[in-house]
C-alpha cells in the first residue's frame, strides 16, 4: 500500500477518535477507497466473526481456529504512559472493529480497502497482547507484567527473537488477506517496529483438535465449557477480567528424525496412539491419561518421559491452558536445517501455569529432544472490546 | 459425685451418634456366624468386632461402620486374595476401625486402605487424578484408625494405604511385592499418625508419605531391601502440599538395591531415604546404610524446594553417596542441616557438613552415581513373605481407639542394631 493512502487512512481514524458518531466518519474520502468486491467468490461457508464480546476474538472464538495465521510481535519506540497505551489499544480496537465489519459501513470499506481485504473481512481475527515492559511501566502488580524466565530450553534462542511490546495475532481463512490485514494493523502503530513475524498454517480442525507436524492429535485436553474456560483460562477479577495471559514459543521440530523412528517409538514419547490420539494407557481420544496406569512388573503405561505424562497439569499444581496452536513452515536453512515447526500459543489465568510447565518438560519430557525454541514471550491479553467499551479500557 | 458424673457425660458425648441396632451382636464369627466377612461387617454392631477364621476369603471388604474390629484368629492363615482382579482386600471408611491379625494379597490396587476419599461406589483416592482436584474440604478424614499385625503382599499399588485418615497408627505390620510402595500415608494436615516397627521388602518404595504433615511418626521401622527405602514427598495431585514436620526416627533403611520387586515406574534404585519437596522434617537416629545410589537423597517436587530439614545421630555408611542434593537450580534446597551423622561422602561435597541450623544455605546441583537398574517383576510373581508373629492377645474385645495417639518420646527408638526385625524379614 502506498504511503500517501496509509496517511489518509490515519487521518481518517484520528477524525473518527475524536468522539463523533459513527456516521460523522465521512471525511474519509470513501469513494476513491472503497474497492471491495461485494461478491466475493470464495467466501462460501465463511463466516464472520464478531471482533466484540467479553473476549477477544481468536481465542476461543470461532471454536474452530482458522487454517491460516499471521503472528507479528511488535517493539514500540520508548515507554508509552497510561494515557499513550489506552490511546494506543483504544485506535487499535477501532481499526479491528473496522476491519472486521464492526463498524458503520464507510469505516468498514475504507479499512478493508486500505487494508488490502478486497473480498472482506471474511472469518478474519485479530488478538491483541501487550508484553510485560508495557505492562509493568503502567503497574507492576497487574497480570502480564512478569517476563518468562530462561528455560534450559531457551539456550540458543537469539535474543531478538525473545519478548516483545506488542502481539498482534491475525486469523483466518484467506491467508494473504490475513497478512494483510495484520502488516497494515502493524504499519498503523506510530513508533512501532515488527521484531519478527510468521505466516502459519494449521491442517482440518475438530475444535482445537489438529495434527501437528509430528503426526500426532495436538489440543486434545483443553479447556472448553464456560465453566472450565473460567476456572482456568479468563482472568477472574479486576479490571482486567476476561482478558488471558499468553505464551507463544516458536518449535523447530526435528520431523526428519522423529518420523525416522518407529510407530511405537513415536507413541512412546507422546504417551499418544498415533491412529486415533487415545491415551496409551486406553480409552478414546478425549479420556483422560490415566497416569498411575501400570504395567504389573511397575511400569507406567503412559511412559515416564511421556511428553503427555510430563505436560499433565496435575504434576504442577496448574490449571489446564488453552492450547491453540499453529504449524509454520519456512523452508531450509542454509545449513540445510528444515526450520519448520510448531507456534505454541497457549492462554491461561496465570503465567506460573506454562512457567512450571515448561521446567518439568525440559526435565522429563523425551519430546524436547526433537524441539528447538526459536523465539518466545508472553503477553497479556486485553479483555475483549465493543463500541462502547474500547480496547484496552480496564488500563485507563 | 460431681466428677463422676462430669465422666459419665463426656463419656455419652464420644459415643457414636447413631443409636445401635438392638440386636446386632457384638461379636460376628466368620465362618460361623456369616459365611464372608463383607456379611459379617454387615451383621456386626457398631463399636463391635469380627473374629475371622482361618482360611482364604476371595472379596472386597468394605468397613463403613464406626468402631469395628477385623481380626483374623491366625496372621498367616487368615487371607484375603485378591486374586490379581479386585481392587482391594480391606477397604476403612468408618471412624475407629481396626484391623489386625490378617493377610492380605494380590489386589490390583490397594491391599488395606483406610480414606475418607470416598464415595457410594468406593475409594476416589488415586482413582487416577482429572483435570480438576477433589475439593478435600468435601471428604472430611476417617478419624481414628488402627492397622496391627497386618501382613499385606504383592499389591498392585500399595500395601498398607492411610490417606485422609487422622489420629491412627499402623505397627507391628509387613509389606512387600508392592508396585508403588509398601506402606504410604498421604494428604493429611495435624495427622497424628504413627508408623512403627513395621517391615518393608520387595517393594518398589518400602514406605511413602505425601503431603501428611505436622505429627507423622516414623520410628523403629526395617525398611530394607526395596528399591528405594522411604520417602518424604511433596505432591501437587493431592491436598495439603508441600510435605512438612515429621519425625522420622530409629529406623533401619537399608540395602535398597533389591531387584527381587517390581520397578519404581520412574526408575528409581538404590536410595535410602528421598526428600522429595519434603519440607522441616527431623531425620534421627537411623542407620541408612548400604544404598548404592545415595542414603539421603535431596530434591524438590517441581517448584517446592526441600527445606530446613534436620538430619541428626544417623549412621550413614556405605551407600554410594551418603547425601546427595540433586534439587534443580528453579527450586534449590534450603537450610537442610546435617549434625552428628557419621556421613563421609556427599554431592555436592560440602552438603554433609552443613552444619545446624542452617538458615539461608542454599543448596542443589549434586549428581549420583550411574547405576544399572534391573527390570521389575511382576507384582504377583514376589515371593511371599515368611510367616509373622501373632498379635498376643485374640480374645479381648479391644477398647475404643483413642481420640489422640499418646506422645512418642524419640528415645523409645534409639540408633538400630542391622538385624533390626530380621526376624520377620525375608531379605537380610
């Protein structure tokens, strides 16, 4: 997009800031930017999704994740006080609105058209995180504000590619309309920088269920009930309730080798049978691990290093992530390393949940032997938004 | 005239709440009476007692009545198989129940369970942990317990099983064959347990204790020839973590490098006793000895360090390292301190010279030595165990259990002789 037609398009939304009705929005100089073809050809069975609610969108709504994805984490220049950040998120929250078919009909074409989206927005998302140096400069005390520690898993892992200020997590099934979307999300940010960002697929979906590039059932035991997803998932109280901590971790998975071992070899470190992703210790996909299962000579069933026995929240006191993760594939490295993988992107109420979780992988969990962090960070993701109520409010 | 009747009325208020059913007898004999000792516990009057004759009784028997005796007429002789199908051979969710005098083997879990984890089908405790914990402020804890001359072997997970369970003793007992551990007490808060003068063999833990804490008594026990002796641990699967506040005392742990057991499904060989998030307990006046791998073994349970424990008067000899400290550098120990033990070796090296108390030392990192670990045997293919004593007295009807245990004076049990109970031990 040309710099000249962004520069319209920021004007435009700081007018619409300004507090005008929605349909006051008219000096965006709509007719030269509106070429969104109002019949596009793919968008059968495609539905839209509401970027308003309690949540944002992209977490567990639509129920099935999207096949494609752009992940972009962001630095911003300085340190932004109160009143920048809610600024900040408050724009942000609007051009998402926009974009997403939230908002009155000149801002909706304007944006897709600016944004690229010239078929619209169809199932697009946009998820929304603030890393732990914003958090903490506005209160030290609030969820998202504590950083990962280093995990023995994060040797090797460049700095560049660890944390960030800003998330933003597109979705959806147009992969490059998805790009798009979040590039133009991301050049919108005054004073940001994208510190890296990655296209990312995921195969047919039951829910959060897929197979990961190992082959195996990923996402099988998650939260799903409103129940469960707020026993374990949505912050509970605060300003900030209904918001989630994240995790990503980018996975380089050595899939040569793994595939190179046998079916039994395989299931024996996922504690996973690779057919149909029932526990090895029985019953069908969805049951439970049974983790005291033994053999009668005293072995367990589900094996000791099993990356399902070691990732089991009981061992750690943790609630249950959500898991949502993506696979990304960027080819060969010069050295000849595939540099393919999993996104890990899991949300939950507090960041000990992964924190403890991820130590007792790296020490007894034989799966890590076929991982590679590439990058990492966490993110606190706001509570979701609507007209009346903008993104990241509970920060003002 | 004035305290006696003061006696008569507290005497009245500790009385069961139910009124007894008229004619239950006091006394049930089996065969004689009833034909299976699950329809004598039902016949029985509460508060009463169970005689049981020798012979081999093939059921699950469930005690879910206030103050009942089940007493088998000859230790050796009176057997509950579980045949390497039922879950369990003894099963105590009543107040004041004993169990004395019996055998049991070959259940697929449990061989004598005493838990207020219950519900109308049976024990929850380890039915497998889900996603979301049994709240325990729902299962109140069996109150007053007693488990006396109870031999229990080749049981799928445990022997001698209290959990949830207060104010109780388990002595004079054997277990071995276990595939998890001989004799375990767990999730308990002011427990007033005590574990004495049992034995423990062939198991893959002689015996274990997770998060039962404040007033657990572990004295003059032989917990010899497992593969691994005993363990302090903490664990976030069950209620009332991190591990604290027990007397571990006069006890033998010894030689646990017995591959004759099933395996320690997480590999385990060669340890004398583990501390596992384990967390100001006081370690005195045993003899660890001969444990290949180390003889006190420190570490942490995820993020629960082990802390301030005090290791005191042991005979620590010949085990691969006397004390080792394996914690991870996410949750080092802490104020762990070793005063008057005669142990010479150690990882890290200075750990046994860290003298008491020891506020603020921090400690972890240590490595152990590389042993080969044999596979495990089946749980029903351990040999039995040789014939044990007999409780002294089978006529009696016993008095109701105590509400507290009387005090146990550390010096009822001071450092051990090698061939401590070697007379009811099959390895020695």
């Amino acid at each position: 997009m040309s710099e000249l037609r962004r520069r319209d398009l920021l004007r435009g939304l700081a007018t619409a800031g300004l507090g005008a009705a929605a349909g006051a929005a008219g000096g965006w100089g709509v007719a030269q930017l509106t070429d969104v073809d109002p019949d596009p050809p793919a968008a059968a069975g495609i539905e839209p999704v509401d970027p308003h609610g309690r949540h944002q969108a992209g977490i567990v709504r639509p129920g099935t994740p999207q096949p494609h994805g752009l992940l972009a984490v962001l630095d911003l220049a300085g340190t932004p006080d109160r009143t920048s950040l809610v600024r900040l998120t408050r724009d942000l929250g609007e051009r998402i609105s926009a974009l997403t078919g939230a908002a009155s009909g000149d801002a909706v074409a304007a944006a897709q058209s600016e944004a690229g989206l010239f078929d619209g927005a169809g199932d697009l998302t946009v998820t929304v995180g603030l890393g732990p140096r914003l958090v903490s400069a506005i209160d030290p005390s609030l969820p998202g504000s504590e950083d990962l520690p280093e995990f023995a898993s994060d040797a090797g892992l460049a700095l560049e590619r660890r944390g960030g200020d800003l998330l933003l997590a597109g979705y959806g099934s147009d992969p490059n309309a998805t790009a798009s979307a979040v590039t133009w999300l991301a050049a919108s940010i005054a004073g940001a920088r994208i510190r890296w960002s990655q296209r990312l697929f995921r195969g047919p979906s039951q829910g959060t269920i897929t197979r990961n590039p190992l082959g195996f059932h990923d996402g099988v035991i998650v939260p799903r009930t409103e129940t469960e997803l707020n026993e374990h998932v949505w912050l509970p109280e605060g300003p900030l309730a209904g918001g989630a901590v994240c995790v990503i971790r980018r996975l380089r998975l050595d899939t040569s080798r793994f595939h190179g071992a046998s079916r039994t070899e395989q299931e024996a470190v996922i504690g996973r049978r690779r057919a149909d992703g029932a526990p090895l210790s029985g019953g069908g996909q969805r049951d439970e691990v049974d983790l005291l299962a033994k053999t009668p000579e005293g072995e367990y069933l589900t094996p000791a290093r099993s990356h399902a026995r070691a990732a089991h929240p009981s061992f750690t006191g943790s609630n249950l992530m959500l898991r949502r993760g993506y696979s990304f594939d960027d080819g060969t490295l010069p050295d000849g390393t595939r540099d393919a993988g999993l996104m890990f992107v899991c949300f939950q109420r507090e960041l000990r949940t992964f924190v403890q979780t991820q130590h007792r992988l790296d020490e007894t969990d034989d799966l890590m032997g076929f991982t590679t962090a590439t990058a990492s960070g966490t993110f606190l993701i706001l509570p979701g938004f609507s007209r009346n109520r903008p993104l990241g409010a509970a920060l003002s | 005239m004035t305290l006696a009747l003061a006696t008569l009325l507290l005497a009245g208020c500790s009385s069961p709440a139910e009124p007894p059913v008229a004619d239950a007898p006091s006394v049930v004999q089996v065969p004689a009476d009833a034909p299976t000792i699950s329809e004598a516990v039902d016949l029985v009057a509460e508060g009463g007692m169970v005689l049981v004759s020798p012979g081999t009784y093939e059921e699950e028997v469930t005690i879910d009545k206030a103050g009942v005796t089940l007493r088998g007429l000859d230790r050796n002789e009176t057997v509950i198989d579980g045949g390497g199908t039922r879950a369990f051979g003894v099963f105590a969710s009543a107040d004041g129940v004993r169990i004395e005098n019996l055998t049991v083997h070959s259940t697929l879990f449990y061989g004598v369970l005493v838990t207020g984890m219950h519900d109308e089908n049976g024990p929850l405790a380890h039915g497998g942990p889900g996603y979301t914990e049994l709240d325990p402020s729902e299962f109140p804890p069996v109150e007053r317990f007693s488990i006396d001359h109870v031999t229990a072997y080749n049981n799928g997970l445990y022997g001698i099983y209290a959990f949830n369970a207060r104010h109780g003793q388990i002595v004079d007992s054997y277990a071995s064959g276990s595939a998890d551990s001989g004799f375990y007490v767990g999730q308990c808060e002011e427990c007033d347990i005590l574990v004495a003068r049992n034995v423990a063999e062939r198991n893959a833990i002689g015996f274990e204790n997770a998060n039962a804490s404040d007033s657990v008594t572990i004295a003059g026990n032989r917990f010899a020839g497992n593969r691994v002796g005993m363990t302090l641990v903490s664990n976030y699967q069950e209620a009332f973590t991190p591990q604290r506040e027990n007397l571990v005392v006069g006890n033998l742990i010894a030689g646990n490098e017995n591959g004759e057991s099933p395996a320690h499904a997480l590999g385990a060989f060669g340890i004398g006793l583990a501390l596992n998030g384990g967390q100001r307990n006081t370690v005195l006046s045993n003899r660890i000895e001969g444990n290949p791998t180390a003889g006190v073994l420190l570490s942490n349970a995820e993020d629960i360090p082990s802390l301030a424990n005090e290791f005191r008067l042991n005979q620590l000899s010949a085990n691969g390292l006397d004390a080792a400290d394996i914690s991870a550098s996410r949750a080092p120990s802490e104020g762990n301190c070793f005063a008057d033990n005669t142990a010479s070796t150690s990882s890290p090296a200075e750990l046994v010279s860290t003298t008491c108390p020891a506020e603020g030392a921090t400690s972890g990192g240590g490595t152990l030595p590389e042993l080969t670990v044999p596979r495990g045997l089946s749980f029903l293919d351990i040999p039995p165990p040789p014939a044990q004593p007999q409780l002294a007295d089978l006529e009696s009807a016993p008095d109701r259990l105590p509400d507290a245990l009387p005090a146990v004076a550390a010096d009822e049990y001071p450092l051990p002789a090698v061939d401590l109970l070697a007379d009811r031990a099959a390895v020695t």
